[in-house]
C-alpha cells in the first residue's frame, strides 16, 4: 500500500449490555491518556504496587502474589493450569457452561487428565456431587470451577467445595472473570488458591489485563515442579520477579493498561464493595423483573442467578438477529446471543460495573417496547 485514504475511524457510544466488555468511565480514559513510560520507571512499579494492593481488597485476600496479567481473562485461565498441571496430573472440572468446557481444553492441553462433573447448562454443579467425584478422586490436584458461567448466566457456589479442597490440600482454581467487582469473591474465606478475573467486566476498564492472585500454597507446589512451566509468558514464577520486589524484567508492562486499572479500580473503593454488590444485586433483579415483563424467561437456576448477567429465553416469535441488531443499529445497545447450543434461544444481558444503571434499563426497556410491541 503506498497510501491510506480510508479516514479516522469514529466507533460509537455503545451502551455495552452483553457478556462484556462493560462500558468505561470517563475517568479511566482520562488515566490512559497519561504519558506512557518504561516497564522499571519507579513511577510505574509504584503504580503496580497500588494495582496489587486494591486488588487485593477486591479479591479479599492476602495473597502476596496479586497482580495482573498483561492479557485477558483467558490469560488468567492458561495461567491456572500452565503453571500448576505436570503431564500426567488429574484435574477435576464442573462443567455446566461454555467457559467451564473451555477450562477442560485448556487443562488438558497442559497435559492433565480431566475429570469433568457435567451438568445440564443454566443449573449450577451441586457441592455434594462435586465433593464425592473430588473424593473417588484424591490424587486429583487441581479442582476447577467458573464462578459466574457467562454463557449461562448461573452463580456457582463455592464455599463447601472450597472448605473440601482445603482439607485434602488440592488447588482451588475459580474463574472470577464475571464476577470480580460485581460479586462477592472471599478468596481467603472461601479457600480459593488460584483467582482470575478480567478488566472488562464489572471492573469497567478496557480489556487488556487479567487481574489473578494465588495463594501461598500454590506458590510453594509451584517452586516443587518437576518440569519448567511450559509458557514463558505466564510463568507466574516470573511474573512474581517482576511485580515483586526483585523488579526483573520479564515483558514490556502495558503502561496505559495499569493506569486504567488503577483508575478503574479506585473508582470501585470510592464507591465500597458492599455498595457497588448491593447495586448490582438490585439492578439485576429489576432488569429480571422488566424482561419477564416482555415475555422473556429466565434460564439460570432459581436462586443461583447472577446480578450481572442475566439470561433470558426469547419469546415466542422473535427473531435473534433482527432484534438485536435493531438494538445495536437503531438504539446503540448492545446485548449478547447464546454462545454454543444456546444461540439463537437465549440472550445474555449485562449490567456490569458502569453499565449497571437504572438509566440503562430504561433505554433497554424503552427500545424493546418499540420493537417488540
Ligand atoms: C467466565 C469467563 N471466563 C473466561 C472468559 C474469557 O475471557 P476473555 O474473553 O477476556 O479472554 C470469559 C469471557 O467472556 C468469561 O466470561
């Protein structure tokens, strides 16, 4: 090409209602408007140590090993299972949605073998079921668990079958990709050992990081390896150099990325977690209450469904694409399709971090009357 001639590129204001990303404040497009500097600048590793530090108080934890990954949520889930499977190791999955399936790729692609606890998708894997497969099973070494099933929208509970893992010392991993900042996740409490999340969901920041933390225990099973964790890039051995006080360079860290993290992240201990989970869990019952007006039904479990992602079954007659693009094309919201076997049955909407509004629901609401009715 000699030339370009195609313009600026103008995107939309998209009110951002689907599986993620959620809208960003104008503040942490503020903060990414920073100058970037170096990965060893003083001021940024100060800035990462602020990072860790409110991530920590999100994840309610004490792990030193908090940080965030220079990728997205998926980073976090390679992370869990690169740096923690030898070839050979069992590994127990509860799969009951598509980010749960994906789990078992990745763990197997390690190397593992996967025991997968199946359940029908939109119902949650039942503790007790989960804790006797964990029991015919005490070699296993890893037990994985998404805590908020995005392609489902059900909320997995975790306490029990994190006080088992405790007791027979195997890896807790849980996928908070949806629910961190939106949910409750007591890392500590609920014996958690491996945590990952993702900018851009309730965290409301552009995706690009992939907040993890790990616990004490699974850093020490990670210095007995036998074998080199296989991915040089999410080695967390190396990760830990780096954000660490040893400060070793291992990549070229995605400055404007942390400063909109860190801005992302005061924003939520501005407004306290207990509040920011409370709005979520109003908000989210409202927005049940206004589909369910419309006739759509709600597909996750009674009782297990998430505030920021509810999943709705289209009613009788309305056809998936055209209504959601007339969403998107006409009234700039966007809402999301069923992922796997559930396309085109369900939609998946979200209120997450900035875009859980009252004001939202009403333009969701307000456009669906003129398309629907
Ligand atoms: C539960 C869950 N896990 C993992 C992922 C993958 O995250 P990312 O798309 O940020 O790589 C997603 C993405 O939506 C998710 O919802």
């Amino acid at each position: 090409m000699e030339k370009w001639t195609g313009g600026d590129m103008h995107p939309s204001y998209r009110i951002l209602m689907g599986p993620g990303p959620s809208n960003v404040h104008y503040r942490v497009y503020q903060a990414m408007s920073n100058p970037v500097i170096g990965y060893l600048d003083p001021q940024i590793l100060a800035c990462m140590d602020e990072i860790s530090e409110m991530l920590r108080g999100v994840f309610q934890t004490e792990n030193r090993v908090t940080l965030a990954i220079s990728g997205t949520g998926s980073s976090g889930m390679e992370a869990s299972y690169v740096n923690f499977v030898e070839p050979g190791d069992l590994v127990v999955i509860g799969v009951n949605g598509f980010f749960a399936d994906r789990m078992t790729q990745v763990a197997s692609r390690c190397g593992a073998k996967v025991v997968r606890v199946e359940e029908e998708w939109g119902k949650i894997i039942d503790p007790e079921r989960m804790i006797k497969v964990l029991k015919e099973h005490p070699e296993a070494k890893i037990c994985g668990l998404v805590h908020g099933e995005t392609s489902t929208g059900v909320r997995q509970p975790l306490e029990e079958i994190g006080a088992y893992c405790k007791k027979v010392d195997t890896l807790l991993v849980v996928d908070a990709v949806t629910t961190l900042g939106g949910y409750d996740v007591r890392v500590d409490e609920w014996g958690i050992d491996v945590c990952y999340a993702s900018s851009q969901k309730c965290l409301s920041v552009p995706p690009g990081l992939c907040p993890i933390t790990v616990s004490p225990k699974a850093m020490d099973l990670l210095r007995s390896r036998k074998t080199k964790v296989q991915s040089f890039y999410l080695d967390l051995g190396l990760l830990e150099k780096y954000w660490g006080e040893d400060r070793v360079y291992h990549h070229t860290a995605p400055a404007s990325m942390f400063y909109a993290l860190r801005e992302g992240l005061k924003i939520i201990f501005e407004e306290g977690l207990e509040r920011r989970f409370r709005r979520h869990e109003t908000l989210g019952d409202r927005l049940k209450m206004e589909l369910e007006g419309f006739g759509f039904k709600l597909f996750a479990q009674e009782g297990y469904r998430l505030p920021m992602l509810t999943s709705v079954l289209l009613p009788e007659g309305v056809d998936d694409l055209k209504a959601r693009s007339r969403l998107l094309n006409e009234y700039n919201i966007e809402v999301g399709a069923g992922l796997g076997w559930l396309k085109g049955k369900i939609w998946r909407v979200g209120l997450m971090g900035e875009t859980c509004k009252v004001r939202y629901i009403h333009c969701l609401t307000g456009a669906l009357r003129d398309i629907l009715t």
